[in-house]
C-alpha cells in the first residue's frame, strides 16, 4: 500500500475571495498549510490563514514569493496570467489545473472552439474583437454578447435584442452567441484526480435573477428526469477527461425546450454551484479539489440529502455590510448561513450563501423562499440601524 507522507505538501492559493476562503478551511481540516496570494491581505480567504502574499495578480514577484512557499498552488480564479503560473512551475511546484487548461478555458472563444473541436454540443457562437452594428446585425437577433476574458457574476455578459441596443456593445473583444431556448440551466461539479480517477456529483437546477444574468438559487437534485441527469453527468465527465484536468470542474449547461443538452461553460476551479456540497453531500467540492490536485483517492460525491442553495447579493447602495434578518433564518431548523466577510457591499456582489437541507426538496425550496424574504445584506454608509 502506497504510504502519504506527512506533514502534508505546503498548499498556495492563488486568489482569496469566498470560493479560496472555503478551500483554506477545508485544508485546515487536514493540517495542511496554506498560503494565499491576493491583492488585499482582508480578503476573506486572507482573514482564516496567517500566510498571505499580499500583491497584484499581475505582479511577477509575488507569484514567486508563492512559490518559494508552496510545493502544489491552484487558482480560485481563472483569469491570471499564465506566464506568471508557468513561472511557478519553473521554481518547482506543482500547479492544477495545468497552464494548458487554464489556457483554453480562461478565453471564451478558445474554450468555444475547443468544445466544437472535440464534438461536445454548445450554442451557436462567432469570434467578435470588434463588436459593432455591421457584425450583429449579419450574426442575427437576439443575440448574447460575452467579453472573451474577464466576465463573471453576470458581469461581461448582455443579450442585445435587436439594432436598437447595438450603442449598448461592450467594446471589448468578445464572442456572440444565439440566444437559445431554455427549458432549464443545469450545472455538474466533476472532480478528477492525477491518476485520471473520476467522479461525478449530482446534477443541480440553476435559477438566474434575468435582470443580473447571476445565479439567485439552486436546487439539487434538478427536476429533470433520471435520464436528462445521467446524460448530463456523462456530457460533463466526458469534458473533464477530454481535458485531462486535474481538480474540481463546473460544467454548466443548458437544456433546451426541445430536449437537447448544451454544454454553455466551463470553469475549471470549485464553483458557486457547488456550495451545497458542504453540508449536503459526503465530500464538500472544496476538500474534493484538495484530494485531487494531492494526488489523493476522492471522496463519495453521494448526495445525502435533498438541498437548495440560495446566494446572498449585495443589495442597496454602496456602503459598510448591514444584515437584516439574520436571527430569524439561523433559528430556522436545516438552514446553514455562510457569510464571506467582505468588509464592503456592491449591489449584486456575492456576500454570502445558505444551503437549506430537507429530505422533501418540495419543502426545501419553500423554507428557501422563507430565508429570501427575510435574510439580506444591505449597504450603509453608517452604522446605524439593526445589524442582526
């Protein structure tokens, strides 16, 4: 039997929002030390680890001094320099996903192609570096616009309907894509390890606020048949060993109204649509990630009970974090709040999550509504007021 030796390879971080905040935690769990490169030493992953690198994303020195203080580094974020990554690599650590992943993924119109390369179905889509009239009007309306690099929460993406809109472009380079006929959005988290072992977890149903294009709530399992769940299991196992990627992957996709799945993104790092896996599955996405880029076995992905995730928003105006209600959902029975500790709210920014757990998914998405219409996050800018 192949013995893991302890203490554990120094783990480094790059990114410190929420999504590097529940990877240190899960970490800590297992003793492993972690370091965290971010541009603020308050980041929310930053304020649960005392090994930080405080410096830009675009700054070389910092991703060596990450380096000269970890053996194996990953990303929250995909949107980092691959020259900086590979530079890592030549100081001699590990680094998962690999920089060739990251490569593709992290510009939408490479990981679009990529997709029509290896035959996996997407939407239809053109390369646009130069958004104008002339070329939506010849792509055809309604059409979605994402900027290539860069875009996430909803930001970076717009449909424009029809001519009127084009003086509303992102003059930026971008990809157009048809707007298609959804039935539902769905999302599958899929783990590989380095010896390519795979597991799958269950397929959740995604609801989008329309006015943001971000994610309000999730339920899981989707209500979708068993068939439309395994198939959409499979078509995201199938993107991650194409890959041959080492981690956690969020495979989202769409299905449409006349059946047909579409594989819409890839992300290759744990995602918002697997923070139920915490409390609901036998191995939360973020220690699964951790077993993964270790080289350890994977944990059970079985979902031990119905849930639905709901994502706290900023809301208001700019200003210092105010929450509303938050006694009344922690005395709810089978509701889990999860706050980031970012020390500024933004309208539509990501302040937090609560998963609800119910053995009747029925039941659980009503308690969510429960939690929606009583739990927010509220930006003052004084410290008047109630704050719980």
């Amino acid at each position: 039997m192949k013995q893991i030796t302890y203490p554990f390879p120094r783990l480094g971080i790059v990114g410190g929002g929420q999504l590097g905040k529940m990877l240190v935690q899960a970490a800590s769990k297992l003793s492993i030390p972690v370091t965290v490169l971010d541009p603020s030493s308050s980041a929310p992953a930053c304020v649960v680890t005392d090994k930080i690198v405080t410096a830009p994303f675009d700054d070389l020195q910092g991703y060596m001094s990450l380096a000269r203080n970890c053996d194996v580094i990953t990303v929250e974020r995909e949107d980092i320099s691959i020259l900086y990554l590979q530079s890592c690599i030549d100081e001699g650590c590990q680094l998962f996903p690999s920089p060739d992943c990251l490569a593709i993924l992290q510009d939408k119109f490479l990981q679009k192609q990529w997709l029509v390369d290896q035959n996996i179905p997407t939407c239809r889509f053109q390369n646009c570096d130069d958004p104008s009239l002339e070329v939506t009007n010849l792509f055809g309306y309604p059409l979605v616009q994402k900027a290539k690099q860069g875009g996430f929460d909803g930001r970076g993406v717009q449909v424009i309907r029809g001519p009127s809109d084009a003086g509303l472009l992102f003059q930026v380079p971008s990809i157009l894509e048809t707007v298609v006929d959804i039935e539902m959005e769905l999302a599958v988290m899929v783990a590989r390890g380095q010896d390519g072992e795979v597991v799958v977890y269950p397929v959740t149903e995604m609801v989008f606020e329309s006015k943001r294009n971000i994610l309000d709530h999730l339920i899981v399992p989707a209500r979708v048949s068993l068939e439309k769940q395994h198939a959409a299991q499979d078509l995201a196992r199938h993107c991650v060993n194409s890959l041959k990627l080492v981690g956690l992957v969020g495979v989202e996709l769409f299905l449409t109204k006349s059946g047909e799945l579409l594989v819409n993104e890839i992300s290759p790092r744990p995602h918002n649509s697997g923070h139920y896996t915490i409390e609901a599955c036998q191995t939360s996405q973020y220690e699964q990630h951790i077993r993964a880029i270790m080289g350890w076995p994977l944990g059970s992905p079985e979902l031990l009970c119905p849930a639905v995730m709901v994502n706290l928003l900023g809301e208001g105006q700019p200003g210092n974090p105010q929450i509303r209600g938050f006694r009344e959902a922690m005395a709810m029975s089978g509701v889990f709040v999860h706050l980031y500790g970012k020390e500024r709210v933004l309208p539509g920014r990501k302040m937090g999550h609560v998963v609800i757990l119910d053995d009747d998914v029925e039941r659980a998405i009503s308690k969510a509504l429960e939690v929606k219409s009583c739990l927010g996050i509220f930006g003052v800018l004084h410290d008047e007021g109630e704050k719980t």
